[in-house]
C-alpha cells in the first residue's frame, strides 16, 4: 500500500515514521536556521523541502513541481518518494512512497520515470499530470548488473534518442588481487573491465536487457556517481571517483601530501568508444596528464600505455567524492549560470594528514561544451563544524533542476532536500 504524508506549513521541519499499518506520525520542529544550515552566495536563499526522509541519493524533478527521490536503503517499505509542494511555498506538504529496493539512480524522460537498485533499472509510466500511473507493476529493462559492496551504485542518464545509460563501478581501487592491499600485485589485463569500470548503454523502452543487450560505451573509468547528459552538445558528461591510497601503497614514491591530493577526480565528456585508463592510469591535475600508475610501473611521471588514453576535461582536488551533476539550463540564476556545471561533492575520507574536504557544492562556467573558467563553492556549510564522513551533519548527494529554474540539493545522511532560489 502506498503512503501519502501530510505534512506542516513552511516553517516547520518534520521528522515523520511510518507505520506499519502505513498510518503517520509528524512531529514538529521549528526551523531556526538562515537557509536550512548551508551558505549561498549573495542573492541566494535556500528552503528546507523536506527533511529525515533517509538516505536521499539522486533527485529530479517533474515539470509540475514535483521532486521524486532514490534512496540507498529502503525504509519502511519505501525506495523511491515522490514530493509534492500543494501550496507553493517550497516545502513539501504531501509524500507518496513506493518501491521496495534501494539504490541511487532517477530520472524522468518523455512521460517516464527512471529508477535504478544496485542490479536493475525500472521505468514507470506517468499519466498527463505528472503521477505515476501504477507504482506496484514497473516495467524492468535492465536486469543483472555486476551488484558487489564496493561501488556498486547504478547511475542513469537518457540522451535524445531513446538511449539509457548506466555506470557500472569498479569493486577495486587498483584492480588488486587483494584490494588496498600492500604489495598484492594488480592484474594484468585487468578482468574487471569485462562488466565494471564503464558506463553501458541499452535501450530505453526495451525490458530485460542485460550485457549481451547492451553496449560497452565507454571503459577504464574506476566509479561514476555524477552523470548528465548535456543538452548543448547532446553529449554525455559524467565526473569519476579517483583511486586512492597512493602513499599507504607506495611510500617511497608518493609522500602524505601527494596522496591527500592525487589523483584528481575527473571530469568527463564521453564519446562512444572512450577508454580513460582505469586502473593502469590515473590523472595528476597538477602535471595535466595521465601518468601510469605505480602498480603497472609507474613512477608518478611516466606515461607509458597511457599516452593514448581518453583525458578529461577538468581536474578537481582528489577525494572529494563527486556524487551528482547538474547542467543548468534554467533562467532563474544570474547569466553566468547558464549552461555550466554544478557539481554535489560527498566528501572525502582520506586526506591526511590535510583537513578532510570536498562537502559542498560547486558551480564550474562552460562555454562551447568545455568549462569555461574555474571552480567555485556554491553552496557550503553542509558538514558542519566537524569536517569529515562520521560526525558531517549533511553530506551532499543529489542535485535536480526544478521547473521555474531553482535548484534542489539533496543529502544522504539524515534525508535533507533543499530548494536554492535567487532574488532577482
């Protein structure tokens, strides 16, 4: 049975807990924070959309308003939310939950809604107001992807042509016989890339796919959680997860500060075909190339084998873990905003002895399809004062695009959306 949460007026937040005969408990909390306890730049204002609804992965949202919501683990009996603002004053007032598997993926194209587990991807049929006709009956068009405990998130994206795409993670940071292990030796070719470390693409309006249905669109990348597909270029973009573990591995080739900031976590405009090294190759942001990586006999300088592999775009700080992007396309934020690139980081665990970092969301400029400038913090205060994954109050996760050009960040920790408006 699908639950609907009526929730309170603008400024409450709300903690609700289902119940087994799906009857709510709303306890009220009063908001006391200037933008729901994240900083904006100047002109910017945030309200809470909902909050405490779990481990919120990606977001997106529907031409009539409506956010619909992934979470990594199920609760309640619920995987997927659906939020709805009736009243128009940017917080949730009715939720409807349904689907009993977690995961991270969602989005919407031509009258569906995408959701992705950690092995399948499903579609739902929306009727001509936005709603999902039938929540208990999905159509399953992909089925039987790689599901280990280490990167096992399945991103999705549609392009304009009836594509789908899918990350498939890597369960490896070097592709060890013994993972992030000292002096296991890594593998040779590396077997994992027969079915991880890429992204797939299958058909979108197709059921039961699995890999002999799909097609390797692009290889040698170790973990994607952000991914887009860019409306200007018509073309897929997505940011991936560096490895780690540089000096633990390696301590007389890569000092503590070195392996605080390598490698970079890389931004990429893929072509079908692409191969971006992973794992013989990592991208020192620093030099602006791909280096080999010490496990096949790299030195930290040395090409080899990756002279000729895909680059990326942009280089960002290692570690910090970008878990969504987001083209804007709205006209509701300032002229620069347009056509470029937000970029939600989780934050990093690994960089000592540095300050752990990375737990905000930043806007990167594009001009002609390739960034057009540097990076800048957005949107920040989301850890709190205690910098790091275990005592972060928020850690960023999704980011969606709304109708009238806001922007909605998600988080993962405690179940945080906000929505992110600019006063003209």
């Amino acid at each position: 049975m699908n639950a609907i949460i009526k929730m309170l007026p603008v400024a409450l937040l709300l903690s609700v807990q289902t119940l087994a005969n799906d009857s709510t408990v709303v306890k009220k909390k009063i908001i006391k924070e200037e933008n729901g306890g994240i900083t904006l730049p100047k002109g910017f204002k945030a309200v809470v959309v909902a909050d405490n609804l779990g481990t919120v992965r990606h977001i997106v949202a529907q031409t009539n308003g409506d956010i619909y919501a992934k979470l990594d683990r199920v609760k309640n009996g619920k995987g997927i939310l659906r939020l709805r603002d009736t009243n128009k004053d940017g917080v949730a007032d009715e939720i409807l939950g349904w689907g009993n598997y977690s995961g991270t993926g969602i989005t919407i194209k031509n009258g569906y809604l995408y959701a992705s587990s950690n092995t399948d991807v499903y579609r739902y049929k929306l009727d001509d107001k936005g709603d999902v006709i039938d929540t208990a009956n999905a159509e399953n068009i992909v089925t039987g992807l790689i599901n280990r405990r280490t990167h096992n998130t399945k991103s999705i994206v549609l392009d304009n042509d009836g594509n789908i795409y899918v990350n498939i993670g890597a369960p490896s940071n070097a592709c060890q016989l013994s993972d992030r292990t000292v002096n296991s030796p890594s593998m040779d070719p590396c077997p994992l890339l027969d079915s991880t470390g890429g992204i797939w693409q299958f058909k979108a309006d197709q059921k039961g796919q699995s890999y002999h249905n799909g097609i390797k669109y692009a290889t040698g990348i170790r973990n994607v959680v952000g991914l887009d597909w860019n409306q200007t270029t018509n073309q897929l973009y997505a940011m991936q997860h560096g490895r780690d573990l540089l000096n633990t591995l390696f301590p007389g080739m890569y000092n503590e500060e070195q392996s605080a900031e390598l490698p970079s976590e890389e931004l990429l405009r893929i072509k079908k075909g692409d191969d971006y090294g992973w794992p013989y190759c990592y991208y020192d942001q620093f030099q602006k190339k791909k280096v080999l990586a010490p496990e096949y006999g790299g030195d930290g300088k040395k090409l080899g084998r990756c002279a000729d592999k895909s680059q990326p775009i942009y280089g960002f700080p290692g570690h910090w873990a970008p878990n969504a992007l987001l083209f804007y396309t709205g006209n509701q934020f300032p002229e620069k905003y347009k056509n470029g690139a937000f970029v939600a980081f989780h934050g990093s665990w690994n960089r000592a002895p540095r300050p752990q970092n990375g737990y905000f969301v930043v806007f990167l400029p594009f001009k002609d399809g390739m960034p057009g400038g540097d990076y800048e913090i957005f949107a920040d205060g989301f850890a709190g004062e205690k910098i790091d994954p275990k005592n972060a109050r928020f850690r960023p996760c999704g980011l969606a695009q709304g109708p009238d050009g806001s922007l909605y960040i998600s988080e993962d920790k405690k179940g945080r959306i906000w929505k992110v408006s600019y006063n003209k």
